[in-house]
C-alpha cells in the first residue's frame, strides 16, 4: 500500500493523525485590498491552530486555536472570515480577519475535510463522511445537507456560482450539484480514489487529482472525462492560476507539476518537500505549497516556477487556499468566451468584432441606466449568434453556451 493510500485508509478508519487541508488567504482588516493581499490562513492539524501569514513578508505574525485537527479551509471573496473544518470536532471554526478570532463554531457533519465558499460569499459547502454542509454565511447555520459519495474530501465550485463539484474519494466518482436546489444532478464515473479538484475560471473545464499519479480533466458542459495528465507520485491538491492558463498540483512524492491547460501537457516540475496542499495567490504571482511532513510553506514564483521562500508553520500543514474569487463581470465573461473562440479558430476577428461591438454596447446602457436598450441588445447578440450556428461557424453547443449567458444577463437585468 502505497504511503498515499495508507494515509487516506487512515483517515476513512478515524485514527489519530490525519491528513489536514492548509489554507493560506488572503484577508481584509478594514483598510485597502492591497494590503489584503499580504495576510494568508495555514490550518496546523496537530496543534489545533490557524498560522496567519504576511504573503509580503512571508512571516507568521498570529496564532489563532480553533477546533481538534483543523483541516480544510476557505475564505470569503472580501477576505473578512476563515472557515476551517475541523475534522475531529465535527465543526467548523468561523475566524474574523479583523481579529484574528473565533467568532463562531457551526456544527456540521462527521469528519469535515474540504471546503470552499461560493463566489458571492452566500454559503459555505463543507464535505462531511458522505454528505455536504451547506452553510449559510449570513447566519452561521447549515440550512441543506446533500447526500453524496463515500468520503468527499475536495470541493470547488464554478465561477458563476452555479455548481459544486465534489471529489468523492472511496466513491471513485465526482458529484455535480446544483446550487439553486442543493440537489445531486450528476454524477461523474470512472475516476479512481479522486481527491481535489479545481474548476477553470471560465467554468469550462474542472481538473481532477486521482490515485495512480494523474489528473482527470472534465468537461463540465458534458460531465465528462476527457483527458487524463500524467503528472508525480499520489498528486494531492490542485488550483489554478487567475488567468487559466496554467494548473498547479502537489505531488506528495515531492513535486509539483505544472499543467498547460492550452495542451494538458505538464510544462514545469518544481521539486517541493512533501508537499500536500497548494493554492495561487489571486494576484497569480506565487504558488503557496503546504509541507505536510516538514511544517512549512514553500513559495513558488510563477514567472520563472522556481522556489522563492520557505516558511515555518505549525505541526502537519496540508491545503492552501486563498479568498475565493468573486464572481467575474457577465459581460467580461462573454467577451473572454467570444476571443476564446475567435484563438481557436471557430469564428474570425471579422466575425467576433461584430459580436463584441454589441457586447460594449450593452455595457455602456447598462451604465447609463438604459436597461430596455440593453435588452434590444443582448437580443441582437442572440440572435447573431443563431446566424452562426446556422452557417456552421459555431457548434450548436459552443453557441448555446453563448446564448445562455446572454439569457442569464437578460434575467438579471428584468428583460
């Protein structure tokens, strides 16, 4: 058995040392968003303790106890609160950025491990021994609870906040769930002991670590497998960079590799000690590696993939996580998905100018308080759309996923 399984067989079986989630985030202590981007949480799983992290300085600067082995973590887009799962209390530990403290302890379900909060900061989805809290962030309660596989560990939910995609480890399968009914409305086949994932920025593609030294890659129009990467020994957690061009994942045999999600091809490997947990800062400038064995955080430089700083923590490190990234402007959503298919050769330059001269169009009424105008508009956008199915420039489904998102505009807008 390999070290990798063991240490998960350990945990499905309740023992003592676990393997942890670390997060590193960013937080908001009432002053501008730059200096935001200097704090970082890192959950320490045997001393029951959140490390706070200058990203600046790259020094710990406060301690904060939470509950009995605190493993996965996710901060709110604004920075403002930390919630970390503790695996052996059953909770998880709301901490104020302002103040580096507790200022609450939600109960949820058994042996809580990944977590991540939705894009607008609502809710909380933590991954319990088969099921999923949803947590109301307003409130501090769980107000779902959603059955799912056999021991989820990762969660990551899509830009839009539409879905949550869970990693079920012994279920060998990913569940999809959909966030308006907290209901399960897919459920992935064919991945073997899954364990993180993270979903592109554009919502198009969610990556997969999995037993056997692989990523999944799947499509999340069609919820399926479509590639599989080999990357280095028992690949453990995974992000990926604020533009999308790049996925980082740790490899517990002392790696990291570097996806290019241009080719799914590994483009750079980053020797790291043991490490376990792994999150790109929001500003895509660094890579923070938690190692698990070794109590620190490594610091990867992104330009050039090499190690920068290496930072003393507490005892058994694991996931990294930074704020979660709030949700993108529609508008600039269409615009990326337009010069996408423009880079790929579906439609011209000729072709998407005249798409994103409606797109700025539809901007400006907005601005202007022109909201019928920007109706008649995104009509138009649709309907220019359909043209390009018809003449076969566009798939029917690269043009629905154009049109759906203009329909989602004209629904938030009152058209």
């Amino acid at each position: 058995m390999t070290n990798f399984t063991h240490k998960f067989s350990k945990l499905i079986l309740g023992a003592t040392i676990q393997v942890v989630a670390v997060a590193l985030f960013l937080v908001v202590f009432g002053v501008s968003a730059g200096f935001a981007q200097t704090r970082g949480y890192v959950t320490n799983a045997l001393d029951n303790t959140v490390s706070v992290i200058d990203t600046a300085t790259n020094t710990v600067v406060a301690t904060v106890l939470v509950g009995i082995t605190p493993e996965g973590v996710a901060i709110t887009p604004d920075g403002a609160f930390a919630y970390v799962a503790n695996f052996n209390s059953n909770s998880v530990s709301v901490i104020a950025a302002a103040t580096n403290t507790v200022v609450a302890t939600v109960p949820v379900g058994k042996n809580p491990f990944g977590t991540a909060i939705t894009p607008n900061g609502a809710f909380a989805y933590v991954a319990n021994d088969t099921t999923i809290s949803v947590i109301n962030i307003a409130t501090n309660t769980v107000i779902a609870t959603v059955p799912v596989g056999t021991r989820p560990i990762g969660v990551a939910i899509t830009a839009d906040g539409a879905f949550a995609y869970v990693a079920n480890f012994i279920g060998d399968s990913v569940s999809v769930i959909d966030a308006a009914t907290n209901t399960v409305t897919a459920t992935i086949p064919g991945i073997t002991l899954p364990i993180f994932v993270a979903i592109t920025p554009n919502g198009a593609s969610a990556y997969v670590t999995q037993a056997g030294g692989t990523v999944a890659v799947i499509d999340t129009e069609t919820n399926t497998v479509t590639a599989t990467i080999p990357v280095g020994l028992a690949p453990q957690a995974i992000d990926i960079t604020p533009n999308g061009a790049f996925v980082y994942v740790a490899n517990f045999g002392g790696t990291v590799s570097v996806i290019d999600t241009a080719t799914n091809t590994v483009s750079a490997t980053v020797p790291v000690p043991s490490p376990e947990g792994i999150a790109v800062r929001p500003d895509g400038a660094f890579v923070y590696v938690t190692g698990v064995t070794d109590n620190i955080v490594t610091v990867i430089d992104t330009a050039t993939n090499t190690v920068t700083a290496s930072i003393p923590v507490g005892t058994t490190p694991v996931l990294v996580a930074f704020p979660t990234r709030g949700q993108t402007d529609p508008i600039d959503s269409l615009v990326a998905q337009v010069e996408a298919l423009v880079a790929g050769g579906s439609i011209t330059q000729n072709q998407a100018a005249g798409l994103l001269d409606k797109l700025e169009e539809i901007r400006t009424k907005l601005d202007n308080g022109q909201t019928a105008a920007a109706c008649n508009q995104l009509s138009s956008f649709i309907n220019q759309i359909n043209a390009l199915i018809n003449s076969g420039s566009l798939t029917a489904s690269q043009g629905q996923a154009l049109i759906d998102a203009a329909n989602a505009i004209k629904a938030s807008i009152g058209c």
